[in-house]
C-alpha cells in the first residue's frame, strides 16, 4: 500500500469531525487525493449497522453484541473503501478507527483489551494507521459541546464515568505508541487546533 491512514480520535465533543473536514480542505487545495470517511459507517452495510449501534432505543444491546457490530461494521469498511483506497495512493482520513472501540467497548464497558485486540487483528485485516489524533478534552467540556448539537446517540447517552475512562484509555494509548499517537488540546479554539493537526500531518505526507 501506498496511501497514507490517518485517524482522528477522541471523547463526545472533542471536534475531531470538524478539524477533519479542515484537513481534507486543505489537503485537497494542495492537489492531495483525499478520502474522508467515519467509523462505525462509510460503506451502505456499515452505515446500517452504525444506525444499530447508536440508535438510543437499543437499550438492550449487550456490550459483546456492542462490541462486535463496530468490528463487524469495520471490516466491511476496510475491504470495501479503506484498503483499496490505500492501494490507489489516496490518504485517507477517519472520524474513529479502532482505538475507539478499544477505548469505548475495551474501557468505557470494561471488556478484557486481549479480546478487543484479537478482534481488531481480524477486522482490519492488519490495516493500521500510519498516524492517529486524539482530540482531548475534559469530559464535562465535551459532553456540553455535544448536547448543544442536539439529538443525544446512545453512546452520549451513557453516564460520565463512562466517559471518563473512555478519555482516560485514550491518554494511555497515547503514552503507550507515542510515535503513532499523538494528543492535541482541542480546547483550543477550532483555528489553533487545525494548525497543530496539519502540521502533524504534514510530517507525514510530505511536502505538496
């Protein structure tokens, strides 16, 4: 493969969506050949099972089920658009890859992470990112910004020490692959935060 995989992390709120949409701009302004997508989703039979997973009347759904659906819905999206966009030479950018399943199903619902990183291994495919971002925010800052969106999903829905341990594995990811994660303080307004992430990026991808 030759593409570039860059994936943008972090807790509700944290504006990974909208500092994706300013990278794939400017990186398309420079000629880049650009694929934006999001997990769960980005294929039809991912976006059906996204609609599953966040549908806030799914009460029910059991965290194993949980966690299965979003490895489900990923591979689907790595056989159908991320690889082979990989293989065409296309950097692709994607709101939540698999550190969030770790995060959220592997801490936020306290599954064994040996299970959460066996079942990576067999969604992906070995397709990992080249350079993944995690957008940190205090939890309570970033719940707030989502509420103001409005319609809460079901995984805003769940209570804050959730959340909490959900940011929590996402700063140990970080400390543990320091030369694949990267932490940036999304706190920062929206304009700041778009230039420490192209730099980022650009040390990756190289020159225009």
């Amino acid at each position: 493969m030759n593409g570039v995989f860059i994936t943008l992390e972090g807790v509700e709120g944290c504006g990974k969506t909208t500092q994706m949409t300013l990278l794939g701009q400017r990186l398309e302004a420079e000629g880049r050949r650009v694929l934006r997508t999001r997990e769960p989703g980005g294929t039809p039979i991912a976006e059906t099972i996204r609609g599953i997973l966040l549908d806030p009347a799914n009460t029910a759904l059991c965290p194993v089920a949980e966690l299965l659906l979003y490895e489900a819905a990923r591979a689907q999206h790595v056989a159908e658009r991320i690889q082979p966009a990989l293989e065409a030479g296309t950097i692709v950018l994607c709101d939540r890859f698999a550190d969030s399943t770790t995060a959220y199903q592997g801490a936020g619902r306290v599954l064994p992470r040996d299970t959460v990183l066996n079942l990576h291994r067999v969604a992906t495919g070995g397709v990992w990112p080249d350079l993944t971002i995690v957008f940190d925010v205090p939890v309570a800052m970033g719940l707030e910004r989502a509420a103001a969106v409005g319609h809460r999903d079901r995984i805003e829905c769940e209570p804050v020490e959730f959340h909490e341990r959900v940011r929590a594995e996402f700063l140990r990811i970080a400390e543990a692959e320091p030369e694949r994660v990267k932490v940036v303080d999304a706190a920062q307004p929206p304009e700041a935060v778009a230039e420490v992430v192209y730099e980022l990026v650009r040390a990756i991808v190289g020159q225009p």
